[in-house]
C-alpha cells in the first residue's frame, strides 16, 4: 500500500482528483469504478472543475458504480443514479451508454447481480476502482461478514450503515434497508484501487486497516492482499 498524507479534507479531494486526471490523461478509455457518498464528493467537485477549465475529456471513459439501493428508481432523486447525475456525470462529455450502474427495481434482482457482474468482466475488467471506507470497515456495501469471495451481490445494510447515511434522507426509516453491491471479489478484481479516508471518525478504521489482521470481519482489510493500492488519508484520518 501507498499513503499519501492529506491535509484535510479539500486537500484529499484535490489529491484524488490531480490522480484521477493524470490516468486519465494517460489513458483516455479508462474503465472507472466509482463510489458515492460524502466521501468521493470534493473529488467529483474537482474533476468538474478541471472538465470545464482544462477540457479533459470523459467521452471514450467507461463507469461502473459500486452500488445502488434495492427499490430505488434511476430517478428516484436518492438513488445513486440521481447521485452520480447531480454530482457527476451531467458536467461532463461522459456518453450516457458509458455510464452503468445497478438496476435497483430490476424483476430478478438475483439477476440483476449476476448481468453486472458479466458487463463488468466482459469490459475487460475496471482499471482503477475509487473507494470509501466506513467506520466498521464496509467497502461497498460489503457489511462485516461478507466472504471475500462474494461478486456482485444482494446486501441487507447494517443498522450503522444506515445510520451513516440517514443524512441524506429526510428520516432514517426512509433509508433503505437493501442494496445490490459490487463484492468484495469483484473489487478486488481491479486493477488498482485508490481509498480516500477523512476525518476523525474514520481514524480508527483506517488504524484497523493498516495494522490489523485480514479477516472478513473487517471487509476493508482485505485491500491489505491488493498489489496496487494506493491510500489518500487527511491528517485527521491519520
């Protein structure tokens, strides 16, 4: 693993996205995996900015989402469709049959998971996967006890998990109960993975990863058997 030390916050994101750009500029179809959520948000921000200022380019980019809420729509205005949208993908030249994510209110959602899975791997696999961390370790929406050999999969959340992003939700009992997430497999399948931490409440996870052991316990520790990851932490992480 490689740490690069943060200051704070807007530092992180401006860490990630100086990554991000540069692998991008070196490879201009690049398969990305992205997350959602408070953590990746300054990031988005940032390559938004650098789009409209320095023209990079997102048209012959390919996205994969690590998850999306069971019974959500794509236009449901807390999906992670209408995430990605909002914070992402509407400010850039990103071309709508690149973007993909999880089909939340799918028929056969056990199918569902099992056709990401195949697009994923049909793709040639995702280059570079960005990822958060939560405070029990869960990477995705890959809850503590998750096998690490688990791919795209059916996840009831954590009471903590929900909890964690009921603030974006007017009341937690509107918060979700199920999700379909990339697993950890799938994860672990690409080819270089970049973690960003931040704040204090991630510290102790963050110690966890770099010093505990690897157990399923603690999905995140898995990252530890990765050839390629690299950690972006602030120092509050840290």
């Amino acid at each position: 693993m490689r740490i690069i030390e943060a200051i704070d916050y807007e530092h992180m994101s401006s860490l990630a996205a100086r990554y991000l750009i540069e692998k991008i500029s070196t490879n201009p179809e690049l398969i990305l995996g992205l997350a959602t959520g408070g953590t990746p948000e300054g990031t988005y921000k940032r390559l938004i900015e650098d789009h409209r200022m320095n023209g990079t380019s997102y048209k012959d980019i390919t996205t994969y989402n690590l998850d999306e809420y069971v019974g959500f729509s794509p236009d449901n205005p807390n999906s992670y469709h209408a995430f990605m949208y909002k914070n992402l993908f509407s400010e850039l030249d990103i071309q709508e049959n690149n973007v993909h994510l999880p089909n939340g209110v799918a028929i056969d959602l056990v199918e569902e998971c099992k056709a990401y899975e195949e697009r994923i791997e049909e793709n040639g696999g995702i280059d570079i996967q960005l990822l958060g961390m939560g405070s029990n370790g869960h990477i995705g929406f890959n809850e503590p006890g998750t096998s690490f050999e688990a791919n795209t999969h059916l996840v009831e959340l954590t009471q903590s998990t929900r909890e964690a992003n009921a603030r974006f939700f007017t009341d937690i009992e509107d918060v979700p109960r199920e999700a379909i997430t990339m697993g950890i497999a799938t994860i672990m399948r690409s080819k270089e993975i970049l973690l960003l931490v931040s704040g204090e409440t991630k510290r102790n996870a963050l110690k966890e990863l770099l010093n505990g052991d690897v157990r399923e316990s603690f999905p995140a520790s898995v990252l530890n058997r990765h050839p390629n990851v690299t950690i972006i932490a602030d120092q509050k992480a840290l």
